[in-house]
C-alpha cells in the first residue's frame, strides 16, 4: 500500500506553523502514482476529507482504491491525533462504515470487501 495524503500540521508538533499540503498536490500524486503502479493498493486518505469536503471522493476518481474507516474505539481516538481537524472522530465504527459506502457510492463506485491485495502479486509470492 501506497499511503498519499496532504500534511496538516498539528499543533502540538514542531511542524505546527508549516503550510498544509494542498488537495492539487495530493490528487496529482495519486493519479500519477496510479499510472506509474496501476497494482498497487492506494488509499483516498481520511486527511484527504478532513482538507476538503469531498477528498476521499476526488481521491477514488483520481485513482485509489482503498479507503480506511477509522475503527478504533471513539473513547481513545483523540490519543491517535496525527492533526488537528480531522474528520468523523465522534463517529462509530457502523456509522463510519455507512458513511463511506455511500461516500463510495457517490463517486461512481461499489464497495468491495473481498481480500485487499491485488491477484498479480499473490500470484508472484504465493
């Protein structure tokens, strides 16, 4: 898996008065990232939401192909803050779940939940 998202600083870090990374930059990398490894599992990130409404969905159309619901339990997620903002923290897992199927949906794609990696590289390390 190929992890492509925009840097939001937190404000707890010494990166905290550094630009934020911009939807553009990120949404270019995945599709190029697509087109140079058109096998490799790449995530719309939840960051990618968190910096615009409609991320992950540009993120999908872009080229990725997975997208990570967040299923720690609501109680300890604020300890797992990598910045500040981020979206569906309040969320439980079945809501969250919900959420992005339709999110899904709405981008012109169906949710699969079969095994996550590609054929052609369970064929080679098989």
């Amino acid at each position: 898996m190929i992890g492509i998202g925009p840097f939001i600083p937190h404000k707890d870090t010494v990166y905290k008065d550094e630009p934020a990374g911009s939807l553009e930059d990120t949404i270019t990398m995945i599709a190029l990232t697509r087109l140079f490894l058109p096998h490799s599992l790449l995530p719309a990130t939840t960051a990618l939401g968190t910096i615009d409404s409609k991320g992950r969905e540009k993120g999908l159309k872009a080229g990725a192909n997975v997208v990570m619901p967040n299923l720690s339990p609501v109680n300890v997620r604020e300890k797992y803050a990598l910045y500040d903002g981020k979206i569906c923290t309040g969320d439980e897992a079945a809501e969250c779940r919900n959420c992005i199927e339709k999110r899904i949906a709405s981008a012109g794609f169906s949710l699969d939940m079969s095994r996550g990696d590609h054929i052609s590289w369970r064929k080679r390390y098989d």
